[in-house]
C-alpha cells in the first residue's frame, strides 16, 4: 500500500488530495470554489508546479511537483535541510488549508475544522502512474454522477488544458504525457478502468 503521508521533496511529483470532515461540504457556491484556487494560488503556487486538480463538493485533488531546490531557496532561504525543507513546504498546505477554513467559517457561521487531518499525499514514480493520476482527478465528477464528461465539470483543470487561455498550469507538459492534444482528449472520454492507461 503505498504511502499517503510521503515526504515532500524538490522535484518529485505528489497527488495531493484530502476531504471534508464527515458529511460536510468544502464547497456550498461558486465563490467557495473561486476562494480556494486564489488561496491555492498563493501559498502552491510558489512551491509547486500544478499539472490538473479537481475540485469536487465535498473534497479535492491536485496532481503537482514540487519546485527545484534552487528555486525553494528564493522562497526559504533559511532550510538547512531537506527534511526541514519538507517541514516548510507542508506548513505552506497547512497554512493553505487554514487561511480557506476560517473564510469558509465566517461565511458559514461555523466553527472548527473543516478538512479532515492531515491532507493525503501519494508520490508519483513513473510516467504511467503520472498518466493514470490525471486522467482519474478529470475523470472524477463523471465517477461520481456530477458530470457526464469532464469538460463537462467547470471546477477542474480539464477545460483549462484543452483550451488557449492564459494559464499557470503545466499545461504543454500535462498534455505530453498523452502525446498530442487529440490523444488528451480521447483518453479522457473513457472511464479509468478500461482506459489502459499505465
């Protein structure tokens, strides 16, 4: 079984997901949805390259690398280590995490914590696995009945990559690992299991 608590390191690939406490919803409007990419996009962005998510109501997922040592030195300039590193970079999620939970708490007139602890992290460690990740974060709002393709959902990456706008996302390099765009596009109108994808 592989591990969902894997150590953060320069240059290695992570899915990186987590879900609401209980039967709760992370997401009740469209605004909550907008609020947590802009929260995303000030506390990853810096220390991650993102290659798709998804969000979905009640939890999330992202498919990202962390940035190179070089460039985490900009960030941090004092890590001594690369253990201490990875210390930083999963304080940044933490903080992420917390800064969205107490808007969402204000807005809701709820108190306590809203994701479940201690957010999931899977490292990648092939290409096929790369693959396989991607296409099963894009593929999850059709899974789950709230879509019947994944253009079809508008809080993921899909629509962004097979567009032209502007984006931070990884988007040439996401679509590689499929070869070409009409590859992209294909793969993604097959459910996960029958894919072949590896």
């Amino acid at each position: 079984m592989q591990d969902k608590k894997a150590i953060l390191n320069p240059e290695s690939s992570y899915h990186i997901y987590n879900r609401a406490n209980g039967s709760e919803q992370l997401f009740v409007s469209n605004e909550n949805y907008r609020y947590f990419l802009k929260k995303y996009d000030t506390y990853i962005n810096p220390i991650a390259d993102t290659f798709c998510y998804c969000l979905m109501p009640n939890h999330f997922h992202f498919l990202l690398r962390i940035k190179t040592e070089e460039e985490l030195s900009s960030t941090f300039p004092k890590f001594e280590t690369l253990e201490k590193l990875s210390l930083l970079l999963s304080k940044q999620f933490s903080n992420f995490f917390s800064s969205y939970t107490q808007a969402f708490n204000k807005q809701q007139s709820r108190k306590g914590s809203l994701f479940m602890k201690n957010f999931k992290r899977k490292l990648i460690t092939n290409e096929g696995y790369f693959r396989k990740v991607m296409h099963y974060i894009h593929y999850n709002p059709v899974k789950a009945g709230l879509a019947t393709s994944p253009k079809d959902w508008k809080y993921s990456s899909y629509r962004t990559i097979i567009s032209n706008r502007e984006t931070k996302l990884q988007r040439e390099e996401a679509i590689s690992y499929f070869n070409d765009l009409n590859n992209f596009k294909y793969c993604h109108k097959i459910p996960p299991e029958i894919t072949g994808i590896n």
